[in-house]
C-alpha cells in the first residue's frame, strides 16, 4: 500500500542480518529445530540410547528429538500409520501420522552384496519385518513394520554380514551410488570400486561429517552409461579418458531434484582413482561448511553452487580444501542407450551378467532370500543393486544363465520385461509415507499388468523402455521430473466436484542425452484410478505422430 503523502517516511528498521545460516560466514547459532537438536548432541550417538534404553523400554520411551530426527542417522523414520488417507496440511503434521513402527534403510554402497549379505537382509525382512523389502532408487533395500525393540538384533545380524544402516538417512553423506557392473563390464572406462570402499570406510560415520546442512548424496562410476544417475545427485565422479593421463573422473556437483530440480554442473577437472577421496571430502566440507542451513528448503548444495557458480566453487575446493590445483579435463561423452543393465549380458571373463526387473521396486524377504540360494546354485557370489530399482546376478556361467533367467522370472523378475515393466517406478508412497498424499506402490504393480495387457498390440514397436515413474508427492523420491512421464502424486478433482487422489503430469524429462526437467503440462492431471487410460493414450500419440528415430523425451 501506498502511504498518504502526508505521512511522515517511516524509517526503515534495521534488521540484523541472519545471512543463510553459513557456518563458514560466522553463523554458529542454530537457527531452526533441526539445526538446534544436531548441535545439541551429535545424531549419532543415538546408537547408544537405541541399544542401552530404547530397545528396552519400548516406543513410548523414546525422546521425540530422537524419534523424529536423529533416528534418521541410523536409518530409521517411523512410518505412517495404517489407514489414514490424505496428506499433511496446515493441521496435519508428519508426526499425527506416525506408527509406532520403523522403515529401516539398509545402504549398500555401489549397490554391491555378496549373496549371503542378500540372504541376511532376506532373513531379517522374514523374522522381523513382516517380510517386506522394497529396492531403492537409490540401491538401498528398504524394509518395513520393525519395532524398536528389535533395532540390537537386526544391527548384530547385519553388522555381522558386514552391513551397515550408518548415515543412510539423516543430513550426512548417504549411501555412495555406482556402477552395478563395476570391474564385469568391457565397456567400462575405470572401476570406481576402491574409491568407494576408501570413502565408506575413512568417512561414514565420521562425526566430522555428520551434521550436514542436509543430505548429501553421491554418485561414483566409471561406466560410459552414466547409470548411477550422475545428473541428479550433490557430487558426481564420472568416468572419463584424459588424452594424457588417461582413465579418471570428471568432477559434477549440484544436481538433484525434489521441488527445485537442478542438473549438475561440471567443474572442467580430472580426478584421478587415487584422489576421489580426496575431493569427495573436499566437497563434502565445502557443504558443511558454506552450505545454506537457515532454511531447510534451500540447505541443499545445489543452491550454493547455484549461486556461487562452477567456477567459483572449484576455486574455493582448491585453494581452501586441497591446498593445489587441480587437473583440467575433458567432457565425457554423453551416453545414448539403455543404462539399466538389464537382461543378460557378457562379462570381461566370459561369464555372464543377469540384470532383472523388480516390479516397481517392491519384492519381500522371502524373494531376497530366494534370490540368494538361485545364484549360489550356479556358482555366483555377487549380487547388485540398480538405481532403476533393478537386481543382477553377477558371474553366471554360459550354461546356467537360461536355467537362472526361469528361476528368477518364476519369482516375478524377469530378464526379458515389456517396456512397461522395464519403464515403471515408484516411491513408497501412502502405504508407508508420511509425507505422501497418494500411493504408489500397488498402483505401479498394477499399471504394469493394465499396460501390458493394453498395449499387447505395439509392444514390438517401442525400442527403449517408456519411463513411468509414480512419486507420492512433490519430492520426487522417484525422480518425476526426468521420466519421459513423471506422475507427481497430489489430490485432482474427479470431474463431479470431488478431490480425489491423482497425479499431476510432467511430460518429456529425461537424463543423459535427454537431460532435462519434464514439462509441467496444464491440466494434465489424472485420478490414480486413470493413469492406464491416460498412459495408453499418451504411447499411441507417440507412436502414430513420431518422426524418424525420435525419441519419446523429444
Ligand atoms: Fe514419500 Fe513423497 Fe518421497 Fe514418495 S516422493 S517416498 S511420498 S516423500
């Protein structure tokens, strides 16, 4: 409003400057909960009162600063609780949803497992899971309905298979994403291998690291495919030939999606195997140290790199961080094909690799388990996880890969998926969420049956998989904005003056040569109830107006 000319000029009220809460800048004081309750004790030492009191006591005992948030550094969020519709809102909390039980987050770092590390996790969703096991996007198993109680035993178990939930949630540096083909593929560029075993070994669970702005989350492969999703993640080492130094890494950072989703960004530098530790905790500092932690909804490093710019940021990594320069270096070049790895294909020792698809992400214990005693009976010992939500069985000899391949279909993963099933993924959604406002989970499983029966007819003419990724709610968990279709999980009005739960479009997203934020289309918002009417339509739009080799995200 416009004062009347007569009035006398307020003077301005000088406010102090409160910055964005950079550590780096002076800005010591925690200036929110979140920040206040991880300078009051390292999230961390949770472990202690989980084994020591928590276990013992039960639910009601827990402290709610642990309970709802430092619970997390340990892999643990309370879920929401069964039969409550609908989202959070201005009266709504997360915590009016919340179970008295736990999803618990087991990383695996490179998405690597031994079988028998497949088999504990199977085993421990059997006893004290309710045999639940959802695969990540993020390669991480998932599991569900555990109790408080039971967190010693399930930490003895895993711990003893040389598992870990350390720092797989919480703001701290999450699981370390890589090549599920690491050190098998001929066309690889450089094993990433050593250098994420150096940095989960010298910095999960580093108390130096443990209070991040946010997450901080991490992408290391020398695969020419690009499949750990380099894009979208804090800090990306991505396989690279320099034409003097040879195989390294290209250096990204910035990247990642939720409500405002930025593409990484390179710093034009070489990193070779044995410095990848190195930088990783160089960057990993710069966003301790410099990343924004007033507003929780900009505490991410891709705001900071938004501001401050390529450049900049490598010169404050070098000369504050590593103390010298480092080697400029070429682009990799942008990979076009699949990168999901699934199917069978041939090792650089002549064995071979099977890659399935999961349905959705979702399978249960009992499959892991499964999964385990399958590809020990050919000889395997390693399995994989995938960031599409996929599974591999490494090291199948010639002659047992089609015995393998019919095993594993009769457990619901197959080799040989339709587009549909190879294209869809979802987050956890309603069932287990509290922020989501719809679910995903089922809906996906039955779009894939609906859309194969639907599409029966023009199977043959898709060439890549169509990606149909299903998210809950605006934080993308399941990557919306680069699915040739995101579906963003909100209520959408039914057309009769209802609110029902439904999704809103983005259209044409995509990553690598597509790289790119699908385009929020104007009314495009369908009901759950009619995403296979609405997917069906969208696929022979597609089909009958494409021109030559244009893809879907085109
Ligand atoms: Fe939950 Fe939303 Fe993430 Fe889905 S996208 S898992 S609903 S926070």
């Amino acid at each position: 409003m416009v004062p009347p000319a007569e009035s006398p000029a307020r003077p301005a009220r000088k406010r102090k400057s409160r910055g964005e809460g950079q550590w780096a800048l002076g800005h010591r004081e925690p200036l929110n909960g979140n920040e206040r309750s991880k300078k009051d004790d390292n999230p961390l030492n949770v472990r202690q009162r989980i084994e020591n009191i928590y276990a013992h006591r039960g639910f009601e005992s827990i402290d709610p600063a642990d309970l709802r948030g430092r619970f997390r550094w340990w892999g643990l969020y309370t879920q929401r609780a069964p039969g409550i519709p609908g989202a959070r809102t201005s009266t709504i909390e997360p915590e009016d949803l919340e179970d008295s039980y736990f999803m618990l987050r087991v990383r695996i770092d490179g998405g690597a497992l031994t079988t028998e590390q497949l088999r504990v996790i199977g085993e421990v969703s059997q006893t004290y899971a309710r045999d639940t096991a959802d695969i990540t996007d993020r390669q991480n198993v998932q599991l569900h309905w555990i109790r408080v109680e039971d967190m010693p035993t399930i930490w003895q178990k895993l711990e003893g298979a040389g598992l870990s939930t350390t720092e797989a949630c919480g703001d701290c540096p999450r699981v370390v994403l890589g090549s599920p083909v690491a050190g098998i593929a001929a066309d690889e560029i450089i094993d990433a291998t050593p250098a994420i075993d150096e940095i989960t070994e010298k910095f999960i669970g580093d108390r130096s690291l443990s209070n991040l702005p946010r997450k901080f989350k991490s992408a290391i492969s020398g695969s020419p495919r690009w499949d750990a999703v380099p894009e979208i993640n804090d800090i990306s080492l991505v396989g690279v030939v320099h034409p003097e130094h040879g195989p390294g890494f290209d250096l990204w950072v910035g990247g990642g999606l939720s409500t405002n989703p930025k593409l990484a960004v390179r710093l034009g530098t070489w990193v070779p195997l044995d410095e990848v530790a190195e930088v990783w905790h160089g960057v990993v500092q710069i966003f301790r140290d410099y990343g924004y932690r007033r507003l929780r909804n900009r505490a991410r490093i891709k705001f900071l790199v938004a501001d401050w710019g390529a450049e900049k940021f490598r010169q404050v990594l070098e000369d504050e961080y590593l103390g010298r320069k480092l080697i400029d270096g070429p682009a990799p070049e942008t990979p076009t094909g699949q990168r999901d790895h699934v199917g069978v294909h041939q090792q650089v020792d002549g064995n071979y690799y099977v890659g399935v698809k999961s349905p959705a992400g979702r399978v249960s214990g009992s499959t892991l388990v499964e999964v385990a005693k399958a590809a020990e009976r050919v000889g395997s010992r390693r399995v994989r996880t995938t960031v599409e939500q996929n599974l591999l069985v490494l090291d199948v000899p010639e002659n047992e890969v089609d015995g393998l391949t019919g095993e594993l279909a009769g457990l619901g993963l197959h080799s040989d998926p339709s587009p549909w099933r190879r294209g869809v993924m979802a987050c956890t959604g309603i069932e287990f969420c509290k922020l989501a406002i719809v679910e995903t989970k089922q809906r996906s499983i039955d779009l894939i049956g609906d859309l194969e029966r639907r599409l029966a007819d023009i199977q043959g003419e898709i060439d890549n998989a169509v990606t149909v990724n299903l998210n809950g709610c605006p934080n993308a968990c399941a990557r919306t904005q680069v699915a040739d279709i995101g579906l963003k999980g909100q209520m959408v009005p039914d057309g009769n003056g209802n609110q029902v739960p439904g999704f809103q479009v983005h259209l044409g997203g995509g990553l690598a040569i597509d790289a790119g934020f699908g385009r929020k289309i104007r009314g495009h918002k369908v009901t759950s109830e009619e995403v296979g009417d609405y997917v069906e339509r969208l696929v022979r739009t597609y089909l009958d107006q494409r021109e030559d080799g244009e893809r879907f995200a085109q």
